[in-house]
C-alpha cells in the first residue's frame, strides 16, 4: 500500500515539474522581488531557477560580486558557478503552510561590491500527495426500525491536508437498496454525507448492515480513503439530538491560559431516558485540534487545552458530534476565530556590513544590510527602526522588512576611528516592544583634511623705510592627517593688486619677509594670500589673507599749497602774491589764510602755524591751528604801507620738519589807493640777488678807477721824490716762504671809501691754496646795506629761499662770512 502511493506520488510530481519549470523562465523581478514557482515535494539539487541571470549578473561577475542567500532557514542553496537557484531540502506544503491557500518562501539574495539585497519569492505549489482521511476506521450507527424511509443520519466527514482542486471531496457510498447517499453543503463550503434511508427496516429480517462509504479528492491521479458504517437496527430510540445551532462562532484572545472556557454547545434530543442523554464529542479533527481545545461531554463546555498562537494559526474551525444513549448523533460546526497580541518583540538579522569604510565616502553610502520581522499582525507587528548612538549614520527603509544602514554625513577618522551604534527596532504594539543589535563601523584613513591656519587672516605693522629682508609676520597651518598628509608647506597665492614683490614667504616655517623698503605715502596697506598645502595625494590646500599696515615715519616736511611756491623767487613782481588790508581794519582782520599739506599721516601729518618775521611784530598774528593770518591790533597811520610777512609750518613728528611762506601786504584803503604802492615794487622789481650783483659791479668798476688813478699819482710821485713808503712795506720778507700768497703790512690802511667782504666756502678755499689772514681793519662807519640799497642782511634768508617750502640750501655745510653789506657771497 504504501509502496503504491510512493510511485503516485513520483508520477505526479513529474506531471507537474515541467509545467512549473516553464512557469520560472517567465516568472522575473520586478521593483527588485524575483519570483518563482515550484511544485512541493521536488527533490534535492532540483533547478529552481536562474538566479543570477534574473538579477543581471553574468557568470563573469559571480565572483567578484559574492551571490548568497540571507534565508534564516535553508530551504534552497545558490551556486556559486552559475548563479542557479537549486532545492536544499525536502519541501512539504502541508508541513510549511498547513490548511493555508497559498504558500511561499521569501529570502533575500545578497551581493557585494556594491552591496545591494534582492528579495526572492519561491511559491510553493501543491501536488495531490495526501488522501482523504476518517478519524475512525468504523462509523457506529443505530437506526430504529419504526424509523421512516427518507430520514438523514449525518455521516463523519473526511479531511484532506492538500489545497486548492486536491482537497475537493466527493463522497460514494456501497449500493444497499435500504441506503442512500446526500451530501448537504455546510455555510462554510465544506460538504456534509448524510445517510438516507430509503425503505423500512425490519429488525426481524436484518438486524445491521455494513457500508463502505469512500471520499473522493479532486486530484490528478485522484486519492482516496474509505471508512466502514455499521449500521444496527434498534427498537424505540427514534429522536436524534439536535444542536441550538449549526455553527458556533467564537473570538478569544491568543495565549489564554490553559482551561479558559471558549464557548459552550447545547444539543437537546425530545427522547426520555437514556435514549434522551446527549454527551458531546469531537466529530472528525485534526489531532492539532484536539491538543489545543477539549469538550466536556456533560456540559457541552469547550475549553483551551494549550497554548493558542495566533502567528501559527489565526482561525481554527472543527465539528463537535452530540449522541444520545440509542445511538443518535447530531453535529455542529465551531469556528474559534484569535485575536493577536504584541507577544513577539522584532527580530532584528543582520545580513552584511561593510566594514572598514574609507572616511571619504559619500553620504548615502550602504554600509550594512539589516533585517526586521515581527511575527505579529496590524499595529503589533508594524516596525520602525532606530539608530541609537552618536554616530554619522541614518538608517532607511528598504523594499519589505529589510533596511539599510547609510553613512549620513561625511566621516571623519581624525575624530573617531570607529563607530558604534545600536540598531533599535520598536512595534507599535501596546505596550510597545523592541529589540536592539550592536553594529561596529571601522573608518578607514584617507587625506581629506586639508592645513587649517590658526587665524583666518593675520595683520602686520610695519615701519615704513625698512630694511630689505626684515620679518613681518610669521603664519601657521596645522594638518589633522598623519605623515606626509600632515606636513604642511607655505607658498603665496596671490593678494592685492602689486602686493606680490613686496613680500616672500619660506616654504617651511610660514615667516614673511620684505622684500623691499616700504613707503607709506606710496602704498599704505596691501594684503597677500598664503597658501599653505599638504603631502598627500591629491594634495589639499587652504589660504589665509595676511594684511600688511605700513605705518607712517615723518619724512616729509609740510608744502605750502598758498601762497604759491616759488611766488617771490625770480617771478615777475606781478605774480607776486599780496594783499591789501584797509588801514580801517580793526583787531581780528582776515588777512589771509595759509594752506599747507604734510603727506605723512597721523600726527607726523599735524601742522601748526608761526609768524617768525614781520616788519611790525604786533601788527600781526597767525592762528595756531587754522593759518589764518589776521591783524591783531587795529591798523595806524604808522604802520608801513608795504609789510612782508614770513610763517613758518611745522608738523609734530619726531624730528618736526618744517616749511615757510611768504605773504606781502599792502596797507590800503583800496586798490587805487594801493596801486602807487604797486608800481614802485614793479619798478625794483629786479630780486635782490640781481640788485646786489649790479651794486657790487658798478662799486668794481668805481673802484678800479679809483685805484687807477692812485697808481698814477703814486708813480709821479715817485719819480719825484723816490721810492715811497708804500713800497718797503712790499720787501720779500714779507712774502710766504712756501710762496702762497702775501699780503703788504699795510694793506688795510689804504683810504678806500668801502670795504670788501670776502665769502668763501671752506672746500674751495682747501683746493686753491692757504691765503694769510688780513690784518683787522680799522673801525669805519658803515651803513647797513638795507639802508643803502633796500635790501636785507646776508645772513638773513631772501624771500627767494622763503618762497620754497621745504627745500633745503644748496650745501648746508658752507660757512658764509659776511660782515657789511654789499658784498657777494660764492660758494
């Protein structure tokens, strides 16, 4: 018998492989699920299909890419060669699935480089492997024989564990011309044998009959099971029990305890007696069934006998048979229906993890594959993920229950090396339970910080007229990374228009030298770039501003902007700058006002204003501050029509350097009034320096022929009288050994009218040769040369030398001697 059923089996598992293999070859993934179809009971190593190609890799690319399975049981095995999906274990349908009308094994394929997961159905088909089967080999029944033909006694179903057409059950009975068969449909689809009575029994003639009653799948090859009704006449006993109702529904909790009451059946049954007490039973059941509920044959109670599941199975549905001491049954049908609790916390697989990761990996970037599965239903088995931890990871869903574990910003092996986090996974039960798995990321090193300078940007003070070559600031980068990605080298990168020959830097210090003498007035500040860069491959770099500030020296002395430079120097006494002042101003008169600008800056660039000469000292005065010259008392008849007034400028640096101006005022009324004074200064308009050459010219000239004609005299009188006494005076005693120059004793008693003031300058007189001082002359009275001519003292300065602001002597080393007037002074 069971031999036979071994070689249905083979047969039909061979009818339905090649339809199922050709089923696989269309079935494909879509939005990343592969799918496939198989019949149950394939054996081991059975193809199951092309994996790999499905998946769009090549064989090529198996090794490199690492195929395999993330399935927590076995069910199926990949080669590593072809990428094929094969069988690894026996697979029953019933065994897996049960009374379920669909089956299937879900798995994740997993592969590498880069990493990535696939989720894999396989649908698990049923083959008619199972017959229907009775709980008992003989059904008992005892039948009245005052009962009428055409009365129904229900018969014990039969169970087939296969699916779908294979479980559809036809029932046959014996031919017995007292006995029929009907089968009744039940609300729940299932199909109920009834024997009926055909004709009138009489005990007399047969006192029992035996039947076969067969069950019949709809299988291709069909199976079969049988079951014998003995049939026993009686007498009296003619009221079956009947049930309060044909089916009893029932929803309970799952995991009540053991003995909790479920529900409770009543069958009533009109006869008295023996013939009229029902005790409860269970009619044809699974032997599942029986392990988790029991009856009470007295009270109809059915209660839990173990441990309800709702994750195994949510729904349970089996017949309670309700007989009655002559023999009579009756059946209903209960249907216990579970609620789910939160009993099951996420389980928490984690299929792979990269790890080491290169710290420069970009955001996003999968680095472990993590599984979730709550076997609960609704809101207790809906999981969210976690991250727990402080760490740059995220974690996102992916297709079904799996997730990826993301890098969320940038990783940093400088500040940590490695990261561990916890993933947290939480139902939406309540109360709410979750699980956790610990998760270790190593960062793998690479030069991704670039040198950071210890400022942004860096200021220098330095001193204008520097030396060449002088430090001016010093900047430092450091580099997190390690070895020749963390040594650092300094270069310029540029800067301000022009900044570029000003500085250099050393490329292994960061210290910026000058690299030329900085002028303030020329350029007052200028910035460079420094860009200090790394070792590494590809080498990074940052830049830092240093601003350099060339502070102010006083070296350049105040210029006179008015009046004009150079006004009273050589001009035409027409462009002379003058002004007129009625002789009616009083005290605080604007007269002018001094305008002067110093190039420097800050208080080197400060001036004051002083009136070092005037004709009338307290005439006059200049504001400190402002220039303005005004008149500080009121202006008298005394007062000289024509005024010259010298300021001088100075800023406060250190040396104060200074400048002078020169201003000519005309006491006036008006301009008519003043333009008599004007004409005389156009007629002498010649500078005193002309004035003084003409002067001394014209005195020569008188002189020469003054002398001329005492050398006539002289030598008539000679040859009158013999040699006179101006001549012994001249003997060679008298002359310089070394024959330089000599002067007569008597020289200076000559009875010229003026006297000469010889001015020479201590160079040239070392280079023309040793002259013998003169003996001093006698006291004569002179006039000052002012008195004379108009003019002023030697050694004081000509409106000429005041006129130039700021413009220092011709060689301010020259000794001028100049003892009267009227006299030239040569360099």
């Amino acid at each position: 018998m069971a031999g036979r059923q071994r070689q249905s089996r083979r047969r039909a598992a061979g009818r339905v492989l090649l339809p199922a293999l050709l089923l696989c070859l269309w079935c494909r993934a879509a939005a990343e699920r592969i799918r496939y179809a198989i019949p149950e009971e394939l054996g081991r190593g059975s193809l199951v299909g092309p994996l790999a190609r499905d998946l769009g890799l090549s064989p090529a690319d198996l090794p490199a890419r690492k195929l395999r399975l993330g399935a927590e049981k076995q069910y199926f095995s990949v080669s590593g060669e072809t990428g094929n999906l094969y069988v690894s274990e026996r697979l029953d349908r019933e065994e897996m699935c049960g009374e379920s009308a669909s089956c299937s094994v879900s798995f994740e394929a997993l592969v590498q480089n880069p990493l990535n997961i696939f989720h894999v159905e396989v649908a698990i088909q049923d083959v008619n492997d199972n017959s229907p089967a009775f709980s008992k080999a003989a059904l008992d029944l005892e039948i009245g024989e005052w009962t009428l033909p055409g009365a129904r006694f229900p018969l014990e179903m039969a169970r087939d564990a296969d699916v779908g057409s294979n479980s559809l059950l036809t029932y046959q009975l014996t031919s017995n011309p007292s006995f029929a068969l009907a089968v009744r449909e039940n609300p729940g689809g299932s199909k109920q044998p009834e024997l009926v009575l055909e004709r009138a029994l009489d005990r007399e003639k047969q006192s029992s009959f035996v039947l076969v009653l067969t069950a019949v799948d709809g299988g291709d090859p069909v199976r079969s099971g049988t079951v014998q009704v003995r049939v026993n006449v009686t007498d009296a006993n003619d009221n079956a029990p009947v049930f309060g109702k044909s089916v009893y529904e029932a929803r309970v909790r799952e995991n009540l305890p053991a003995g909790s009451l479920v529900l409770r059946v009543r069958a009533t049954d009109a006869d008295a007696g023996s013939n009229g007490r029902v005790s409860y039973s269970f009619g044809n059941v699974a032997d599942g069934v029986r392990a988790l509920f029991a009856v009470d044959s007295n009270s109809g109670e059915v209660r839990t006998a173990g441990p309800l599941d709702f994750e195994e199975k949510s729904k349970y549905s089996f017949s309670l048979e309700a007989r009655d001491g002559g023999g009579l049954t009756g059946h209903c049908e209960v249907q216990i229906d579970l609620s789910d609790e939160n009993d099951n916390a996420p389980e928490i697989t984690v299929l792979s993890v990269s790890s080491p990761v290169p710290e420069d990996a970009p955001a996003g970037t999968v680095v472990a594959l993590v599984k979730v599965r709550d076997p609960d239903s609704g809101e207790n088995g809906q999981v969210s993920c976690e991250l727990s931890g402080e760490a740059p990871l995220s974690i996102v869903a992916s297709s079904g229950s799996s997730y990826k574990v993301v890098t969320a910003s940038a990783l940093d092996r400088e500040l940590a090396s490695e990261h561990r986090v916890t993933v947290v996974a939480r139902d939406r039960g309540s109360p709410a339970l979750s699980s956790r798995a610990a998760l270790v990321l190593e960062v793998s090193d690479v030069n991704d910080n670039a040198p950071v300078f210890e400022e942004a940007a860096y200021s220098a003070y330095v001193a204008e007229n520097n030396a060449a070559g002088a430090p001016v600031v010093r900047v430092r980068a450091r580099d997190a990374d390690a070895g020749a990605n963390g040594r650092v080298s300094y270069w310029l990168a540029g800067g301000s228009a022009g900044a570029s020959p000003y500085v250099s830097v050393e490329a292994e210090t960061g210290a910026l030298f000058a690299q030329r003498s900085f002028d303030y007035e020329q350029c007052r500040e200028f910035a460079v770039a420094v860009r200090a860069q790394d070792g590494g491959s590809p080498a990074r770099s940052s830049t830092a501003t240093v601003r350099v500030f060339v502070l102010d020296r006083n070296d350049n002395a105040p210029r006179v902007l008015w009046p004009a430079a150079g006004a009273g120097a050589g001009a035409g006494a027409g462009a002379a700058p003058f002004e007129v002042v009625p002789r009616s101003a009083e005290a605080g008169y604007l007269v002018a006002k001094v305008v002067a600008v110093d190039a420097d800056a800050g208080r080197n660039a400060w001036l004051s204003y002083e009136l070092v000469q005037a004709p009338e000292p307290a005439l006059f005065r200049v504001g400190l501050h402002s220039g303005e010259v005004r008149t500080a008392r009121a202006v008298s008849e005394r007062d000289a029509a024509k005024q010259r007034l010298v300021a001088v400028v100075k800023d406060h640096g250190q040396p104060a350097l200074s400048a002078t101006a020169t201003l000519h005022v005309v006491l006036a009324e008006s301009l008519q009034e003043a333009l008599p004074e004007l004409s005389e200064r156009a007629a002498g308009a010649d500078s005193p320096a002309e004035l003084q050459f003409y002067l001394v010219l014209a005195l020569a000239l008188l002189s020469a022929l003054f002398l001329l004609s005492v050398a006539l005299a002289a030598v008539a009188r000679v040859r009158r009288a013999g040699p006179p006494a101006v001549l012994r005076c001249l003997g060679a005693q008298r002359f310089s050994v070394a024959g330089a120059a000599a002067f007569p004793a008597d020289f200076c008693e000559g009875t010229l009218p003026y006297s000469y003031n010889l001015c020479v300058a201590p160079g040239r007189a070392a280079a023309e040769g040793p002259w013998l001082p003169p003996p001093p002359p006698p006291p004569l009275p002179s006039l000052p040369a002012e008195e004379l001519l108009g003019g002023e003292p030697c050694g004081k300065r000509s409106p000429s030398s005041s006129a130039g602001a700021g413009e220092p002597p011709a060689d301010p080393g020259a000794t001028q001697v100049c003892k009267p007037a009227l006299s030239r002074c040569s360099p």
